[in-house]
C-alpha cells in the first residue's frame, strides 16, 4: 500500500470509498455540530467507542491507520482537556502550583477532547476515503457550488500537490549558495533562510497560479453550461450511510439523556 | 481562418512596440511554423490570437484581429481556438488524465455520454492512450505534454496555437510530442507553432514566418526555403538550425569544407590524467523515496576539464550532483576543495532584490575584502551591467541563467556543477552558458554539467559519464564516448544531426563545430542585419 498522499484516498476499494463524497462531508459536519451540545464525556465518548471500529471496517483502513489518528489528535485533545480542567468554575477535586482542578472542568474538558478526537477519526475517514476530484465534481453537482469555484480548488490543489518537492528544491538551490557551507551540513533553519525559502516558493507558486487560470479559463471554463463527463453518483446508498449514521447518533444522544448522563451547557452554566 | 492587419502590441512602460505592424493570413489547412528571436514577440503573437492579450494580460493593441470568424479582442476565450503553452506544469489543472482531457468538453456542455468515447480517440491519437487512468502529477514531462496536446486537440479546434510545446523535454521526448504535433495538422484547421528546436525535430510545418527585430514581418513563405534563405539571419536570431540550412549560414556545402586548425585544446588523454583531481568521489551510494538512486559512483572531477554527465530521465544525474555538492544524505566519500552549484530553474536560487546584490550575496558572506570591484567585473562578465539595479524575479529566462551563473562564479569555488543550465533556453543563450562555463574550467576549476543535450556535450566537455538506472555505465572522452553507438541507444541518448556529421568527417568534434560556429558567427556578421551570438547580445 502506498503511502497516503494529499488529496488522494488511498488505493484499495471499501464502502466508504464508494459513497458520495458531499453526503460523507455533510455527515461528517453534521456529527462534529451536534457533538457540540453535550458536554458530558460519556456521549462523545461511547460515540468514538463505536466510530473506531466503524471507520476501520467501513474504510478498510487498518487498526493501525487509525490508532495513528487518533495519535495524531491527542495532543490537541489533551491540551483542551488541560485548559477546561483549570478553568471552569466548580467543586475543586485538586489544588496546586496556583491551579485549582474542578470536577466540571474534567467532565467539559473530556467531553471536548473525546469531541476533538471523535472529528479527528471522521476527517480522516472522510479524507483517505476520498479523491479531491471527485469532491469537487460532487460539490459541483450535489452542492451547487460554481465551476469556477471547484476548478480553482483543484488547480490550486495541483500547485499544492508540487509543494514539498519545490519547497525542498528552493531549500537546497538557496543552501549551496552559502560560501561557507560544510557538505553534508544540514539546511539552514534560520529565520532568514526560511523566509528567502518561503518567498522564492511563494513567487514561482503564484505564477504558476496565474498560468493555470490562464489555462483553466483558456480550455472554456465559465463561457457558459456544462455537462459533467463522470458523475458521481448519489443514491440511496448514501441516503442509507446518512440515515445510519445520524440515526447512531441520535440514539446515543437519546440513550444518554434517557440515562441521565448526558449534560449540556445549561447543566454546567 | 486567422487575419491580422496592421497588428500594433505595445506592453505598459516598453519603450517600442513588440508587434508593429504585422500582417497575416492563415487559410483552413495552412500551418505554420513562426520563427523570431528571443523576446521578438513570437510568444505575443500567439497569445493575441488566443485572446489571452490583452484580455488576462495587460497591453495596448491596436490594429485587426480576426481568428476562426471572431473579431478579437472579445471577453471570453473563443471556443474554436486551442492554446498549448511550453510547460505541462502550467497547463494540466485536473488530478487526472481522464478529467484532464475531458474538461474542454464538458465546458462546452457535450453530452456525457460522447465526453468518454472523444476522451480515448484524442489521447489514441497523440500515442497516449496508455495514460488514461494516470494522476497528472505522476507523468513525466513529455506525457504531460502529450496529455496537455490531447486536451487541446479534444475539441477539434479550428485554429491552434503551440508555444514551444517540446523546450522543455528531453529530445527523444521531444521527438513524441512533435510526432503528435504533427498529427494536429488537419484540411479543416489552421495551426502556427513557435518552436526554436529545429535541428532535431522532423516533421516541421509547410510555411513558415519569421518576426523581425523590428516588430514586423521579416520572412514569409515555404518552410525549406525560407530556412535556405535566410539561414544566416536565423541562426543570429538564436534558433537551432536544421543542419542544411546551418552549413547554408555557415556558408558552407559541407562540415569537410570547414577550414580550421585541429584543436589545440582538444580533448586529449594525457591531459586527462595529468591535470589535478579537485573532486574525488568513491562509492557515493545515495537512497532517496525508498529506493536506489545512485549505486556505488565513482567520479574524478578535475581542475580545468568539463565533465558531462549524460542519461535517460531518472537515471540519477540530478542525484548525482546532489550527492557531489553534498546536498542529499550520501554513503561512499566526496573529497576535494569547495562546491559551487547552479540548478535547473535558475528562479529557485534567487536569495537577494537586486540583481547586483544576488550576485555580492556569496562575496559579501563571505567577508570578502573587494567585494564591490569583484561584483562589477562579474556583472560585467556575465553581461548583467545594464540590469544591475533589476528584480532577479522580473529577469527573462535567459538573463536569469546567466544570473545563476554569474552568482555561482564570483563565489570562487574550485568546483562548479550545473544541473541542466540550458534547460528551456534557446541556442544563443545555450551557447552562452556554455562559453561561461568553458571559461570557467579555462580558468582552472572543476566543471561537471548534467544534461540531455548532446551537442552542448560535444562542444563543451572534455569527458563525458552516462549513467542508467543509477550506475555509471559508460565513461571516457567526448569522441570515444559519442562513437559509441551501443552505450548511447541502451542510454536512450540520440546524436543530433549536426554531431554525427561532425562525428563523420573523422577530424575532432569540437573542432569541427567550432569550426562551424566561427563561420555561422561571422557571415551573420556579414548579413545585413545579423549579429554573432554573443553573451552580449543575448537578451535583446
């Protein structure tokens, strides 16, 4: 298996590779909106108990893939756990080094870390599952977004795509120009030699930005109706995966409340 | 199909008019191949007629456009006219080759249902059908290329427009594109092609136009006379003549005829092993993206020779000079004094605002007491005096090569790579590049120089190595290594014309094409308003 690469679902067949691209991005957006109402751990967590596994079948992903999203996000959910923890007001579990530790900043700042990780799993679902092509063309025909948008997308994501390539190149054109320079030293970090670096990028990017808009523009785009060669299809396969998911979802939500678990904004003020 | 009349371009600040007064007339199943010197207005004209002057970019145009039956300028880009530029990095704007090809025909609303059957048929039809399921940033230069010819050639375009479609490609790649260049040449279209490759590509247009220095018209008529005719007046302009019409500009009948003493710097073997290692590489071994790029070279650089390093795309030369200039994490050993480095894409290496502070950048680091006299003799050297106080990033593509090589000189290395230096660059600046870094290793210092371009090897270097797949696979002088035919076919490599006649007449390449040089040099002297391909006179 080759390794992921921008903007490029990863090469093998799975049921979530096949869905429609705008309804996993609408499904997706819809979880991470709703998640934001509970504001108790065991929600969002019993949620990514179940999205683990589910990712990993319906994506054919590997355990591995996705433990190593979840890696990924668990500094960002630790720190939210970190600041909530010191900072909501409430009954004090531990004191020191001039923080006080509260019991509703450990359950709010859970709640937005196992929320933070749960997004985590499902945007890496959604992106090694999904072609930036296809997207674009689904957001065209599912979304009514304008081709000239979605266009621009993709040429700035082929700029994109020769980013790391170039950015190395200027890196190592710009360090041999260094007198001093020892073979084999390492190329330069400093803040000035990233910043020449980073120009350079900037101004072979942008015209090759304006080249590709010369081109887009050139072959048609805009002068008037469309057709799209290779739709993406939107069928009641996708009705099924949206109808699942969401379902999952509010059956959780309404199993936590029903149990009495579930706390919202208004329940920690 | 296409009409100009009294066609005036004028850029915002130019102090003349690139186009002044140009008249044109294209019938359906005429094609032509336009030919000018650098900077001539050549690419101007094609973009006038594609509409992208002055629609996208800014210019002041007067005088009567028509092209496929609509008045230009209009608002939009006329649907009857494609427009392939050099770099297939600039025009392929989809992630695949499929999306790529169909786009032009779902933005003119075809039905889907025809969209997959043209798709296959335009791609068939420029020897590409192979790439359809392929992402377009895996493709190489000259599939690109051909992908980018197919996605113009899809629409059936009344009129199409080809701006150097293969300066940028390797010459048996090349070679592809203008085979498939060629299939574009229908009854019911009109076609102009800039191309300045003309030695080494078959199949060129039946008429042919060349612009003046003035602005104008200069030449307009059948391709093989106008070539005959006016050989001496092109090959000043910095084309790369086909070999008939170059002796023709040499005044010459032949490459025997050539009357020139046999070389005194002639590559000769004693010389080879006399002269002082500067470099030395042992074993260098380099592995990159998981797999091998270079196995086990060896190399000696030394003090006043040029090595070429020759090979198919891929075949590590890039990662070889990498490797020498220790710039790419390497096993084996690379001993020797300091590196130099001048890279392909001369933009990559700007550092500074000006182009006198690019080129103080290394002395000043340096701490080098003289730095403003060493700086002017260079600006001097290189032919940059009159741009010093410009924008590197704003230079032409030829006056920033010699920027790159200016910048690298001055620091004083004792070794001096250059990975493809003449990559893109028309023959006079080609011919440039080359005189700097023969002066160069005429100085003294070490000189390797990666590239596909086999006549440069001929008239540049002493010793060449040709790699493949990461191994060295041949090496030796310029003449024993280019009458070798069996290294340079398993290597993918082709001698151009000019070359194996040279190569032919028995008497020491280099010579010889200096030989040829001299005379061309001299009788565009002689023609009434040629001038000799000098670094001078590069960039008018």
């Amino acid at each position: 298996m080759s390794p992921p690469a921008l903007g490029r679902a990863l090469p093998h067949d799975s049921v979530l590779h096949r869905r429609n691209p705008t309804v996993k991005l609408a499904v997706s957006s819809v979880v991470s909106l709703v998640l934001l109402v509970p504001v108790d751990p065991w929600t969002p967590g019993l949620l990514l108990l179940l999205a683990l596994p589910a990712a990993t079948v319906a994506g054919r992903l590997g355990a591995r893939t996705v433990l190593r999203a979840v890696a990924l996000f668990a500094p960002f959910a630790l720190s939210v756990l970190a600041v909530n923890a010191v900072t909501c007001p409430g009954q004090v579990v531990w004191r020191g080094v001039g923080l006080e530790v509260t019991t509703t900043g450990l359950s709010v700042g859970g709640a937005l870390a196992l929320r933070a990780l749960l997004v985590g799993v499902l945007s890496v679902a959604f992106t090694l599952t999904t072609d930036a092509g296809r997207l674009m063309t689904s957001l065209h025909q599912h979304a009514r977004l304008g081709p000239r948008a979605t266009f621009a997308v993709l040429a700035g994501y082929r700029v994109l795509e020769q980013l790391p390539e170039r950015w190395e190149t200027v890196r190592r054109a710009q360090a041999v120009r260094e007198p001093g320079r020892r073979p084999g030293a390492p190329l330069p970090r400093d803040a000035g030699a990233l910043a020449r670096a980073a120009f350079a990028v900037l101004v072979v990017s942008l015209r090759q930005g304006e080249r590709l808009a010369v081109a887009l523009e050139q072959r048609g785009l805009g002068a008037g109706p469309r057709t799209v060669a290779r739709p993406v299809p939107l069928d009641r396969r996708d009705a099924a995966l949206a109808g699942v998911v969401l379902g999952v979802v509010g059956l959780v939500v309404v199993a936590s409340w029903w149990t009495g678990v579930l706390q919202t904004w208004a329940d920690v003020g | 199909m296409i009409a100009t009349r009294g066609l005036v371009v004028r850029y915002p600040g130019a102090a003349r008019p690139v186009l002044d007064g140009v008249d044109l007339d294209l019938r359906a199943g005429e094609h032509v191949l336009l030919l000018g010197g650098s900077g001539g207005g050549k690419s101007t004209l094609l973009r006038v007629l594609a509409g992208v002057v002055p629609r996208v970019v800014d210019a002041d145009v007067s005088g009567g456009v028509e092209v496929a039956g609509r008045a230009l300028p209009t608002d939009h880009a006329d649907p009857a006219t494609g427009y392939l530029t050099q770099d297939p990095a600039d025009q392929l704007v989809l992630p695949t080759v499929r999306d790529e090809v169909a786009f032009g025909l779902e933005n003119r609303a075809v039905p889907a249902s025809e969209i997959g059957p043209r798709v296959e048929a335009a791609l068939r039809a420029v020897n590409a059908a192979h790439l359809i399921d392929r992402r377009t940033g895996d493709l190489s230069g000259g599939e690109g290329q051909r992908v980018g010819l197919a996605a113009t050639l899809v629409t059936d375009p009344q009129v199409l427009l080809l701006d150097e479609p293969t300066s940028l490609l390797d010459p048996a790649a090349a070679r592809g594109v203008a085979a498939a260049v060629a299939t574009g040449r229908t009854r019911q279209r009109a076609s102009v092609l800039v191309e300045h490759r003309l030695d080494e590509l078959p199949d060129l247009p039946p008429r042919t136009v060349v612009l003046g220095d003035d602005g104008r018209v200069a030449a307009d008529g059948p391709t093989a006379r106008v070539l005959h005719e006016h050989a001496a007046r092109l090959a000043a302009l910095g084309l790369s003549l086909p070999l008939a019409a170059e002796l023709r500009a040499a005044g010459v009948a032949s490459l025997h005829a050539l009357t020139a003493a046999d070389d005194d710097a002639g590559p000769g073997t004693d010389r080879a092993s006399s002269a002082p290692v500067v470099l030395r590489a042992r074993g260098v071994h380099v592995r990159r993206d998981g797999r091998d790029g270079l196995h086990d070279v060896d190399l000696d650089v030394r003090a006043g020779r040029v090595t070429a390093v020759v090979g198919p795309n891929g075949s590590g030369k890039s990662t070889l000079l990498l490797a020498l200039a220790g710039l790419v994490a390497a096993t084996g050993s690379v001993v020797g004094g300091t590196v130099g480095s001048v890279f392909q894409r001369p933009e990559h290496q700007l550092l500074a605002r000006t182009v006198r502070d690019e080129v103080a950048w290394g002395p000043r680091r340096a701490r080098r007491a003289d730095v403003d006299a060493l700086v002017e003799a260079t600006l001097g050297r290189y032919a940059l005096d009159g741009l010093a106080d410009h924008d590197p990033f704003r230079l032409s593509g030829g006056q920033q090569r010699r920027l790159s090589l200016a910048a690298a000189a001055v620091c004083g290395h004792d070794v001096l790579l250059a990975d493809e230096p003449t990559f893109g660059q028309d023959r006079r600046t080609t011919l440039a590049c080359g005189d700097a870094l023969r002066a160069l290793a005429d100085e003294g210092r070490g000189v390797v120089v990666v590239t596909h371009d086999l006549r440069l090897v001929a008239e540049l270097a002493d010793d060449v190595v040709v790699l493949r797949a990461g191994r060295v696979v041949a090496r030796g002088t310029v003449p024993t290594v280019l009458a070798d035919d069996r290294v340079l076919a398993e290597a993918g490599l082709v001698v151009p014309p000019a070359v194996a006649a040279a190569v032919a007449t028995g008497r020491p390449v280099r010579t010889v094409l200096r030989a040829l040089r001299a005379a061309t040099a001299l009788s565009a002297v002689r023609s009434a308003d040629g001038r000799p391909p000098t670094l001078a006179t590069v960039d008018r």
